[in-house]
C-alpha cells in the first residue's frame, strides 16, 4: 500500500499522546490521524474530544484504529510506556518500556509500513536504538524526539535572561534526553553574533556561574514539573509538533534529535541526541558540529552511559506478530 504523506498514527493516548493528537490537530499538517491505545474505550473517547474541535480547527478525521489502520500513514509516533514519577530518572524506566516498545513493534513490523518512526517514550535515546534494532527498518526511518524539548527550555531561559527573542537564540542541548545531556556553549549565538560578542554589545555579563545555572535549571526542568504537576506534556507536544512539520513539508531543518551514531563523534553502537537535518523521508543528515574540549569529554561521558544500558537489555529482532 502506497505511503499517504498526510497521515499519521500516535500509539499511546495517555497524557503526552493526547497532547500531541491536539498539536497535530492545531497545526493541520494532517488529513487522518488514527489513535491508538491498549485501552481501546480511551483512544475512542480522545478521538471523539478531539472531532468536537474539528470545526474551529483543521479539516481532518480522526479515528480511534488498530494497528491494520497504520499501513499507509507516513508517521507513527509512539508515547506508549510507563510514565516517570517524582523522584525517577528517564533511566529507570527502560526495563518496562523496552518491553512495551517490543509489543508495538511486533505488530508494526508484521505490517507492510514504509513510514517513520517518532519515539517519544522515555527513556528515547535508549529506545530509539532499541526500536532501530528491533524492528530492522533503516536508521533514517527510526528517530526519536531527541532534546528538542530541552533545547527548547535552553532557547527559552536565554532569550529571559539576554531580553531577546527567544526564537533569535541558536543553541543546542546534546546527549541523552536525561540527566547526562549537555548545553553546547562553544558555539550558542544570537542570530549569527556569538554569544560572548552579543554580551559585550549589550553591555552584559554571561560568566560561567551563570551558565551552568542555566544548564541545570535545562536538566532538571522535568523534575521540577513533574514534582508539580505530575506529568510533562505540552512542551514535548510542541516539540513533537515541530518534529513532524519538518517531516511533513520536507523543511530540511536541522534539529537535535535521537539517531542512531554509525561513528559519527566517533561513536557507534547507541543512538544519542543530536543536532540532524530532518526532512520528508526523516533523517537526512547527522551533523558533527564542533565541540569544545570539555563537551566532547561530556559528550563521551553520556555516550558511556548510554551504552551501558544497552547492553543490558537483549534487543533481538521482534518476532513479526501473527495477523
């Protein structure tokens, strides 16, 4: 079956999945979009929520599916897994939903779907990999969310802090989505001017206390909201929404999403965030951005933990699921 560029699927409709079915609905990249959850009654009542808004928002449908429905849809993004909570790392996490990732992909791949994968679950760098390994597709096919969300919170707390748009600030968290990420400083600008030189200009001061605060204020934004709230779902939302225009309309953007590394950084054997052309057909291009000497030692350091806990996990080729 032929690929519909304007269709899409999110597998999981709790609370990060939801939100992202109401992007995908504002944003009306979409012609269909089908829900679905292992709680069937619950992927139903979303998309009916959803369809009440349909008149004050994109022409679209829809549907609560099954996996038969996500043949021909262009995107799938999985938020399907056990959600973090207070107190928990991203990390801890990855024995449940490895498991939940392999069931989804079991049926997936008894398909014939030639669209992309999104993962979104946490922890995603981890199982980006584990989805790439699992499922056999292409590495361009198989991305996860990244740190686009954490560059995001970086962009954001910039552009407070220098009193400018924060849409003019050009900088990167890179890493793990998680508690080893890392901002890369060396080479953060403002429109095109350095970051150093636009201080001076403004008469301002950025020195390192500054920096690292900011750094780990980045770091431990989920922490701080989950503690609040419970939950984190529409900046990953936004996020994804983002993600999936740049797939939509073959913007070529560069994002730092979660790929697969085949000696990029000199680093193999795992996926990691990092900044990545992103057009129609997903990954177009990783890009080896320079680095200072300490974010490459940082970044090794977050490589190092990212591998330790792939290989704890046995990521053998899903069994195709019996249709």
């Amino acid at each position: 079956m032929a690929t519909n560029p304007r269709k899409a699927a999110i597998i999981g409709c709790g609370l990060v999945g939801s939100s992202i079915a109401f992007r995908f609905l504002q944003q009306g990249l979409f012609s269909q979009l089908v829900l679905l959850d292992v709680d069937q009654d619950r992927a139903e009542g979303e998309a009916m929520d959803l369809s009440d808004g349909l008149p004050y928002g994109a022409t679209m449908e829809i549907t609560a599916g099954s996996y038969d429905d996500i043949t021909d849809c262009a995107l799938v993004v999985i938020t399907a897994g056990v959600n973090q909570k207070p107190g928990e790392t991203r990390l801890d996490l990855i024995g449940k939903n490895t498991a939940i990732l392999r069931s989804i992909l079991s049926e997936i791949t008894a398909r014939d779907f030639d669209g992309i994968l999104l993962i979104v679950s946490n922890p995603v760098d981890v199982l980006t990999y584990a989805a790439w390994q699992m499922s056999g597709y292409p590495k361009e096919r198989v991305i996860g969310s990244g740190t686009v969300l954490d560059t995001a919170r970086l962009k954001q707390l910039l552009g407070e802090e220098l009193g400018v748009d924060s849409r003019n600030i050009h900088a990167f968290i890179v890493g793990e989505h998680g508690d080893s990420e890392l901002a890369v400083w060396s080479e953060a600008n403002v429109s095109g001017l350095d970051l150093e030189d636009f201080c001076r200009i403004r008469g301002m001061a950025m020195n390192p206390a500054e920096m690292e605060r900011m750094y780990r204020e980045v770091r431990d934004s989920a922490y701080e909201i989950i503690r609040r709230k419970g939950a984190t779902y529409y900046g990953i939302a936004m996020a994804v929404g983002r993600i999936a225009e740049c797939i939509v309309k073959d913007e070529q953007s560069v994002l730092p999403i979660s790929v697969v590394l085949e000696g990029q950084y000199g680093l193999g054997g795992l996926a990691l965030s990092i900044p990545s052309i992103v057009g129609r057909n997903g990954l177009k291009e990783i890009l080896e951005i320079p680095l200072s000497g300490a974010e490459n030692g940082a970044l090794r350091k977050s490589a190092q933990q990212m591998q330790e806990a792939i290989a704890a996990l046995d990521l053998g080729r899903v069994p195709a699921a019996v249709r």
